[in-house]
C-alpha cells in the first residue's frame, strides 16, 4: 500500500488543487476557464499553471470555443478518468473505504 501512495504522490493528481479539477471534470466531462475558475475559488494565473500540469500529463484537454465571445474549454481526458479512478481507488484502500 505504501508504494501505491508514493505513486499516487508523484502523479499530477496528488495535488490536492488538481485532483479537485479532475473530481470536477468527471461528471461534467466538460467545463469552462471561468466557471471552474469561479468553483474552485482560484486566481487565473494559479488556474493555468495547473491546467498546464494537467494537460501535459493527459488528464485534461483544454480548447477554444467561440460564441459571442471566445472561451477556454477544458475536458478531462480518457487517460484522465482511468488515471483519476486509480487514485480514488488507492485513496479508498488508505482510508479503509471499501
């Protein structure tokens, strides 16, 4: 179980601010800069330096979209739902949740 937590440590998901993102993105599938930005309580800058982890790790996609206005997308992943169901599952085993 300790190799799986320091696994889980050195993933981009064992940011509390990026698993928040991902746990986010799962039900959703898809959502935009501002809304995730105004959920997550973060400032722009801090918003894009972890979406930029994310994006480079496979997680996350992130694209514009235009309408009245253009507008940054961001969707997780296939490789992101499996690697988010890894650390909520090794999350669950350390906590006893079964």
């Amino acid at each position: 179980m300790l190799d799986e937590v320091a696994k889980l440590s050195k993933s981009p998901l064992g940011n509390p601010t990026r698993l928040a993102i991902a746990l986010y993105l799962l039900p959703k599938e898809r959502t935009t800069f501002t809304d995730l930005r105004k959920v997550l309580k973060l400032t722009p800058g801090n918003l894009e330096f972890h979406l930029r982890a994310l994006e480079e790790a496979g997680i996350i996609r992130t694209y514009y979209g235009f309408g009245r206005r253009p507008r940054k997308f961001i969707e997780i992943t296939e490789d992101g739902v499996r690697e988010l169901r890894e650390a909520l599952r090794i999350l669950r085993e350390v906590v006893g949740d079964d």
